[in-house]
C-alpha cells in the first residue's frame, strides 16, 4: 500500500494561472493566463496537494506565441507548464496554420512532450479532446474525465469546427483505456462509445463556496441571480430575462444580477434588455475573477440557469454550495441530477425544475422557489453539495481511481484512501 504523499499527478486540462498562482513559491511573479472558465481545475489540483500528493498542471495558452518555449513554475510539491496554444482556428498563425486545419498538431505534440518531461505516476487529463489525446500511450497510465457530450455540443452547434472536435473524441473514446464522467446523464452520453462503464465523479466546487455557504431564511429582498459565459443559443438567457421582466411587475422589489462574458454593463445582453424595454431592474456585471464572483453570489437570494443542455453545472452546484435555491431545466442534460431529482419527473431537492424555453414556466419557477418552500430548498441542496461535491470527497473519489489504474496498469501500488 502506498501513500497518496508519494503520488506524482499530472493533471492536464483547461487551467487558470490565477486559479493556482496560490500555489506558487512565488505568488506575485508572472503567470501566463491559461484557459479562464474553468476554475474546478484549480479547485481540484489544490485538493491533491491538500491530500499529499505531488501535482504537475499541465495546460495551454493562446497568448503564447506558438513556437515559445513552455513556460515552467514551481511551488511546494507543485509544477505548472504551460504551453502554447494557437489563438486563430482556420486562419494561418504566423508561419503556422490554424489549429482545425491539422486537428490540433502542434497542441498535442507540444502537450505530449510536456506530460512525458513531468514523469508522473498517473495522467489524469480532463476533457475528451487534445489533451487526452496527449495523455494516451505513456509509460504511466491515464485516466481520462469527460466534462461534455461531444454529441450533444454537435448537436447544439453544427458547425465544421464541432465536427472536428466530435472526432477527436470518438479517437479519444476508442483507444483511450479508463474514463471518468461528471454525471450520470454525461456517463449515458458517453457510454455508447466506450468499451466500460465511465465512473461518476462530480465536480468540486470551491472551498469558498462551501465556506460562504448557509440556510437562507425567505426575506424581503428577491436578487436573482444569472450566470452565463457567452450571449448564445446553448446558454439561452433570453427567455429567463424576459419571464424576470413579467415576473417583476408582481415583485417590485426585485433585481436580476447578470455575470459572464457577454454580459457587461454595454455588452450585448444589456443591448438586447434595452431594445426590449425590459432592463428595469437588471444589474449587468460581466466577467469577475472565481473569488469575487463566489462572493456576490453569496449576497443573492436565488439562481435562474436557463441553459439547454449541462453536463454538469458548476455554478448549480456552487449556489447549492452557498444555500440559493436554483430555477433551472428539467430536460437540460445533467441539471436535474445535479438539484438531486432522481428522474426528469421527479422533483428537485435544491429547487424548480422548468422549461427553461417558457417564459410562463420561468414564472412559475420564480414564485415555487420564493414561496414556502424557500428554506426547504436551500438546507437540502446545501446538504447534497457539502456531501457529493466538496472538493475533499471528489479528490478522494480520484484517489480511489489512481489506485485502480495503477493496479490495473501492473504496478505494485495501490493508494489508502477513504472513499466515504
């Protein structure tokens, strides 16, 4: 048996350099930005280190020239490395094409030789794209987690670069060896192309989440919060900004607070609300770093999130995490999973489950979770985040997994861990 403090990880994915600058030896020197928008990977490298183990970040940055040396930071049993991405998909960069054209050659040749420098134990890479591909046919064994449906991301965009990326991880499912997905709808998705089961293993949410976090008493004030990164079909925000506007004529008192790109204070969200006569009300605050945004979150009452289709959520399970009832899909993908319905019929324990394309049901979501069972809804969905998504419980799940993986590639060594 060994101890995860002799485990080396290579967590390869779309990192931050802010979300693990903290990590640093160093934390005012200057760190690349890497991939904003996905600051469970932060969350997760530091439940790693907070377990023992010795963790190398491995990610990519389109600010990087393409032929720039990787950039390498160290911090306490940490290594971050990043390496160029680049930045234009179909048009030429420099000297070299766009990354669509030759399937992201120079991404995965450049992330390739940075996973085998880090001679890590296991490769745990995370999304079904260029970086599995990276992580597949080392001498250390990989495991591979699912973060979206690349059939249900092609069926919401059918575009050529989509296909491409479809493509890239029907290769990933097909030689890749162990897998893991972020929810059971996400493990149906991806079942049809893998050759065993991929695991369920949630996604952390951030320590500060949970920290915030309480049981919400109903009060006066009705603040609603939205989270969408992108003015797009997928997020449809439309149909929640226009039931809130209805919704509001009841409800004077309340405000709508919208966060993420698109919607700045003269981004195109706040354009469309205006053309529409409907912006009384709405707060349009754009993108804020992770931190801030947890903290204005936690000032909320509740979360609409009208997206169409969700893999996961983090922002569901985050306002879970700080005790706001969710208004969100019952057809959209993993949401209901995630508020704890066990079925698509069945209801919610941390909200309102609704079409999120009715403006009507929108409504009727709005009045369910600011009526009597308000506080119901914010002590349940805080007890299911604490329980499955804390980032403790989903690096010990990991752990559990390296152990197998390790087991399963040969090695001697499998990992004490509690699972729960």
């Amino acid at each position: 048996m060994t101890d995860p403090r002799s485990l080396h990880v290579c967590v390869a994915g779309h990192i931050a350099g802010e979300d693990v600058r903290r990590f640093l030896h160093d934390a005012t020197v200057q760190v690349p930005g890497g991939y904003f928008g996905a600051p469970l990977m932060g969350v997760l490298i530091g439940a790693l280190l907070e377990k023992g183990c010795k963790v190398t970040g491995v990610t990519t940055d389109a600010e990087l020239p393409p032929d720039n040396p990787d950039v390498v930071l160290e911090g306490p049993n940490f290594r971050f490395i990043v390496v160029p991405c680049r930045r234009r998909a179909w048009r030429p960069n420099g000297r070299h094409l766009g990354r669509a054209v030759d399937v992201f050659a120079l991404e995965r040749r450049r992330l390739r030789q940075a996973i085998a420098g880090a001679d890590a134990d296991i490769i745990h890479a995370h999304w079904s794209y260029e970086f599995a591909l990276a992580a597949i046919g080392h001498r250390a064994p990989h495991l591979i987690t699912c973060h979206d449906s690349p059939r249900a991301v092609l069926r919401h965009m059918r575009n050529v670069y989509r296909s491409i990326r479809y493509l890239m991880a029907r290769r990933v499912f097909k030689i890749g060896k162990r897998f893991t997905a972020v929810s059971s709808y996400l493990a149906d998705e991806v079942a049809p192309h893998l050759a065993r089961p991929a695991v369920v293993v949630p996604n952390p949410v951030a320590p500060q989440a949970l920290a915030l976090g309480r049981q919400r008493s109903l009060g006066t004030t009705r603040r609603i919060a939205m989270v969408c990164n992108g003015w797009g079909p997928l997020k449809n925000p439309q149909p929640a900004m226009a039931a809130y506007a209805v919704w509001r004529a009841d409800n004077p008192q309340a405000e709508m607070h919208l966060f993420g790109v698109g919607f700045e204070r003269r981004g195109p969200a706040a354009a469309w609300a205006s053309e529409q006569g409907i912006s009384d009300g709405m707060v349009f605050h754009g993108v804020r770093g992770h931190a801030d945004l947890l903290t204005e979150l936690s000032g909320m009452d509740a979360l609409v999130h009208p997206a169409l289709e969700e893999s996961f959520g983090v922002v569901l399970a985050e306002a879970m995490a700080l005790g706001l009832p969710v208004v969100a899909g019952r057809r959209s993908g993993a949401v209901p999973w995630v508020l704890g319905a066990e079925t698509e019929s069945a209801e919610a324990v941390a909200g309102a489950l609704v079409d999120v394309q009715s403006e009507r049901d929108l409504r009727r979501g709005f009045a369910e979770v600011f009526g009597p069972r308000y506080e119901e809804f914010s002590a349940r969905g805080l007890e299911r985040a604490r329980r499955f998504f804390s980032a403790d419980a989903v690096a010990s799940a990991y752990l559990g997994l390296y152990a197998e993986c390790l087991a399963g590639a040969g090695g001697a060594r499998a990992l004490k861990t509690n699972l729960g």
